[in-house]
C-alpha cells in the first residue's frame, strides 16, 4: 500500500514532501539510511494502519513520510548543540518540520483518499 496512491493530488503532496525531506537528510544521513528508515517507517506505519482500522484498507506513503520527519526531528534534537552555532538554521528547521507535520494533519483531515472501504 505504500507504493500506491488515490489520486493525483495525493501522490503529488507526497512526492513534493519526499522531495524536500529526502535531499535534506540524504546530504546528511546517506541514501542508504534514508531508504532504510523510508522503508521500515512505511512497513511498520502500514502495521500499525492495519491494527488500528480493521475494516479499512490505506493507501499510500504518509507514514514513510512521517518517518522522514521523526527521522529528522530526531537528527535535530540530537545535533541541538551543533546548532549553537548557526541558531537561525535551528530555527528555519524547526519551522519547516512544523509545517509539514500540520500541512500533512490537515492534508488528511481534508480529504479521504488513504482510506477505501473494504
């Protein structure tokens, strides 16, 4: 279900939020770690979909994007004191994972398409 989509807008706001979440941690982490974390983030958040909605089938690679941003939350709350340094980056950091943990909510909340009955 990962690798499937309903609809054009829902697979464009996942490629536009892999797009800035990947280069960012890829110049970081490496591709191997991002598609290590991508993928065990959309298996396990898959997992999880399965037991928490039984009669629902979901479709789509929102819980490997939201294992991007924990991925990248969690680099950033490491690496804080690294940011004493450049504070503003922090910050533009910061602003942007809240961004897209709301726009993804809100993304969700607005339409219907990871979830088909079954």
């Amino acid at each position: 279900p990962m690798f499937l989509h309903g609809g054009f807008v829902h697979i464009f706001s996942n490629m536009v939020s892999q797009l800035i979440l990947g280069f960012m941690l890829e110049s970081v982490m490496g591709p191997l770690r991002i598609g290590i974390l991508y993928i065990v983030s959309g298996f396990g958040g898959i997992l999880f979909s399965c037991v928490c909605s039984r009669g629902e089938m979901s479709v789509g690679a929102s819980t490997a994007i939201f294992g991007l941003v924990g991925g990248f939350l969690a680099l950033v709350i490491v690496n804080w004191k690294a940011f004493d340094r450049n504070p503003e980056i922090r910050c533009c950091i910061i602003v942007m994972i809240s961004f897209l943990i709301v726009f993804s909510i809100l993304f969700s909340l607005g339409t219907n398409t990871n979830s088909i009955s079954g």
